[in-house]
C-alpha cells in the first residue's frame, strides 16, 4: 500500500466501523477502528485538515464503542485523543458566527453519542 492510499484506508475503515456502530456491533467496529489506529502512524495529519477530521471521527467512534462495551476509561482515553485532534479554532464555541455555533452544536451532538 501506498503512503497516498493510506488515508483512502483510513476514510473506508471508519466508514465500514460506523457501519457496524449503526447495526450496535460494537466490538467488530472497535476492531476495524483499533486497524485504522495502528495505520495512522504512516500519514502526516499535518498537512490535510480532512485527515484530522478522520483521525478526530477515528477517536470518537472508538470512544462510543468503548462506552457501550462498559470500557469507560479507554472511552475517556478516546475522547482525551479526539479534542487533540481538533483545531484551536473549532474549539472557540464562544464565537456567534453562524459556522461556528453549527459547529458547536455538531461538536456537542457528537459528544451526546
């Protein structure tokens, strides 16, 4: 595999995951979402703000997993790795812009899951 076809993996293993959340399959998520983790070492997140959003979504859905397995600290680790993920400026929930409160309201729906 390719270093450029890395974060295609990425994308299509927390697709597939999600999947598995929505039938409550949990454990076969958390698998495909633990392969995603051990992939991630090989991309440079620092360079595509789309690989962030993957890797942030890889955390939380990692953290909903845990969460409905009864795993409540690596649920807490998850969410701990999430919120690094994300940029300073999607954390400025203070902010009224249009954008930003949907964002906020994105960012507080997901935490709800």
């Amino acid at each position: 595999m390719s270093k450029d076809e890395i974060p295609i993996v990425l994308a299509e293993l927390n697709e597939s995951a999600y999947c598995f959340i929505k039938k409550e399959s949990y454990e076969k998520a958390l698998n495909l979402l633990q392969k995603a983790y051990g992939i991630m070492d090989a991309i440079d997140f620092s360079s595509c703000r789309r690989d962030i959003y993957h890797l942030f979504i890889m955390f939380h859905n990692m953290a909903l997993c845990y969460q409905k397995m009864q795993m409540l600290e690596e649920c807490a680790q998850c969410i701990e790795h999430a919120f690094e993920q994300l940029p300073t400026s999607m954390l400025n929930l203070e902010e009224k812009s249009i954008s930003n409160r949907m964002r906020k309201v994105f960012i507080i729906g997901k935490l709800k899951l």
